[in-house]
C-alpha cells in the first residue's frame, strides 16, 4: 500500500481505535512533509496550482488520531495539545535560522535550507516554506500556505491557513515576493512571481483588486481564487460607495489597487532584503 493508500484509508475510517500501525503510517506522512516531499498544494508545468486533497486529509486525520498531551516548556508556561502534532524537530543540517526569542514551527512542515525565522513567528502545519524566505517577527504562515523562494513576510503579515474544505486550494505566495508590514493574504489567494504588497494591503476572496494599470478588476470566482499577477505593485486603497446612501454618507470601501508594475526602481527599493538573509 502506497503513503497515499494509506492515508486516504485512514481517513476514511469514521472512529475507534488507533494501533501502533496507524501511528507509524501518521509519522511516515509527516516526515514526508518535514522533507518536502509532499505537498498540500503543488504548480503543474503550465503555472496553474492543484490541492492535494488526500494530503490534507492526512493532516486532518493526526488531529483525530492524537491524544491530548502537556508539551509545556516551563512550569510557569504551559501547553497542551494533540500529541500528534509536536514542535517540528530541527538541528544544525538543516540550514534553517531560527533566531532565539519565542518562535515556534509545529511538525509537519517544510523549511528549506536559508529560510529565516525572526522572533517570534509561527508557522503551522502543511506549510511549505521555500529556500531563502524570511519570515520576520509577529508573522504568521497558516497551515498548508505554499510559500516560495526569497519571499519576504515582513512583520506581523499574516498568510491565512486553508485547511478546510480539503478541496480548498491553500494561500500561495510564489517567488520573490515582498509582503509588507501588516498585510493580509486569505482564502486561497494566489500571489503570483515577484509581486510588492504594500503595508497594510489586505487580500481576501470577497474583496476585489482593481488593476489600474491594465484596466482589469482581478476578483476570485467559482471556479478559481483570486490571483495578484507577478510583478505587480499593491496598495490599500478605496472606492465609493455608489448607492444612494453611500453617496448621502460619503462611505467608501477598502480595495487592494495595483498602481503599477515592479521596475528598476522598485529592485532597488527592495535590494536590502538580499543583505538580511
């Protein structure tokens, strides 16, 4: 039987007891996961992005198959949580900085060789995090969040976590990414090769992105989530409210705008983050 054979089976199975197999498969998976070698979320040779559903029914079925467990620190600092999911084992081969000051990484998760991890941030389970990101302080990466190479998460950016429905596709930042203090990534959305979010820019599957650029409003859709086209520049902005009492009120609604696309001089505005790693 396949990992993925046996996950799925494992999920299946409405309730009762766990044995020592069904453990060993769960910790097979997730050591799969802490290599990199699956994947919530994977691009095919075409660019589009696919969910691996099975892979989050794997996750989902450690939450059911743990037990409740004291993993606290400190007397004075205590914590409980399924057994199942631990903090991620690392060491020195890894080549991972995890700079001292309250981070935490749960198991299965993948952080490749030059990622950096600034205090305190958290990144939660499914997560892929590609070679040489930053992730800077009071940062977030949800679970199962697709994150890729050189991609800046300044702090306190949160990148939403998409584990449920297991069909859902998960938040992806794609390479060579700035995300800017504050910001918000949510719902699946798709951010596509190089783009800049600026500070407080907020990215949710309700909220459309106006283009000005190109003359596009970039919106998610039944059949696929919201996507920031690579390379483009995002600010917060506003637009009216056009109905009778918006125009009375004077009310306005929050509207990511794309105000121009990454150049020159953008690079070099963003060049620091290359002396950071």
């Amino acid at each position: 039987m396949s990992l993925r054979e046996g996950i799925e089976e494992l999920y299946a199975r409405a309730g009762g007891e766990f044995g020592d197999s069904d453990r060993a498969l769960f910790d097979a998976f997730k050591a799969a996961l802490n290599r990199g070698e699956v994947r919530a979320a994977e691009r095919d040779e075409t660019g589009v992005w696919h969910t691996n559903a099975w892979v989050k029914r794997g996750i989902l079925a450690g939450f059911r198959l743990g037990v409740l467990a004291d993993m606290s620190a400190h007397a004075a600092l205590r914590f409980f949580d399924k057994d199942t999911y631990p903090v991620r084992p690392t060491s020195l081969a890894d080549g991972v900085r995890i700079v001292p000051g309250g981070s935490s990484v749960r198991d299965g998760v993948y952080l490749a060789p030059g990622v950096v991890c600034m205090p305190p941030m958290y990144v939660n389970v499914g997560a892929y995090v590609d070679e040489g990101t930053m992730i800077d302080s009071h940062a977030l990466v949800g679970s199962c969040a697709q994150i890729g190479r050189r991609v800046h998460l300044s702090a306190a950016a949160q990148v939403g976590g998409v584990l449920e429905p297991v069909g859902a596709m998960p938040v992806v930042v794609e390479d060579d990414v700035l995300v800017g203090g504050g910001c918000g990534i949510y719902e699946g959305t798709i951010v596509r090769a190089g783009a800049v979010l600026a500070a407080g820019t907020i990215l949710t599957g309700s909220t459309p992105v106006y283009d000005t650029v190109r003359g596009e409003i970039y919106r998610r859709t039944p059949e696929r989530p919201l996507e920031i086209p690579a390379g483009a520049v995002v600010v917060p902005g506003t637009r009216r409210v056009e109905n009778e009492r918006g125009r009375e009120w004077g009310l306005s609604l929050y509207a990511p705008v794309i105000v121009k696309y990454r150049d020159e001089r953008t690079d070099r505005a963003v060049q620091l983050e290359d002396y950071l790693r």
